[in-house]
C-alpha cells in the first residue's frame, strides 16, 4: 500500500503491514517531512530516545524521558509550502528486552500518540509506522 489517502492522517501502525518503500516515495510525492530512527542498537528507554533524537535531528533535550521527547517531536514544523503539510514518521527495530520492555515501547508509542491528535488538531497529517526487533 503507497497511497498515503488509505492510511488515517494521524496513525501509528506496525510497519510490517505496509511497503516502507512506497510510504516514503508516497511521503515526498506528497511533500510530507519524513523522520526516521533506527533503533537496531538500543537497548533501553534511555538509548531508544538517543537513537529517535539522532534520527530526527531533534534539538538537544533540556531534560530527558517521554515528556520531553513529547515536547519536542510537537516542536517539529512540516515542510514549508506543502500542500499536503504532514510527517510520515519511521520508528525501526524497536528492541524487546529487559531494559525496553513491551510497557516501554507502549509509553513510547503513547508518546507518539498524542503527537498525532496534536498535529490532527493543527490540520497536520502525522503517521507513524514502527517495527519490533525480536532478534534479541
């Protein structure tokens, strides 16, 4: 599926339903920011929101945990001039481990959430796609 008018403007879904691929080529067609983490090499909550703010090139954080990354993440603007203003947001290899549990990536997912309704409230598409590393 590439055609982003199928996919809720403010989702967050597991990417293994969908052809990564085709949703950024979707994302640029549509002139929608797109922000990507690799999370392969994080192992707790603390190195997850390195990798995202590594990724996303986000501003260093004045504090650290979910709230923060909260703040920031609803920082971000939309490419400029856009018709469709939007982000098309990529969240890879999520660990399962002791350190990062299913609790933990449910609070990070909650995080990113509640960036969506806040980005749906501003007429702003906001989807978020995340993939699991079970290969611990």
């Amino acid at each position: 599926m590439s055609n982003l008018s199928n996919i809720p403007p403010h989702a967050v879904l597991p990417l293994q339903s969908y052809d990564g691929d085709a949703l950024r080529s979707a994302a640029e067609r549509a002139e929608q920011r797109v922000l990507r983490a690799d999370c392969r090499g994080a192992t707790d909550a603390d190195s997850v929101l390195g990798e995202i703010a590594v990724g996303f090139s986000l501003p260093a954080p004045e504090s650290a945990g979910f709230e923060a990354l909260y703040r920031r993440v609803t920082g971000l603007q939309p490419m400029r001039d856009a018709d469709e203003p939007g982000f098309v947001v990529f969240l890879e290899n999520l660990p399962e481990t002791a350190a990062f549990d299913r609790d933990a990536r449910d609070r990070l997912l909650d995080v990113f959430r509640d960036a969506a309704d806040y980005f749906f409230d501003r007429q702003t598409a906001f989807r978020v796609f995340y993939s699991v590393n079970r290969q611990r």
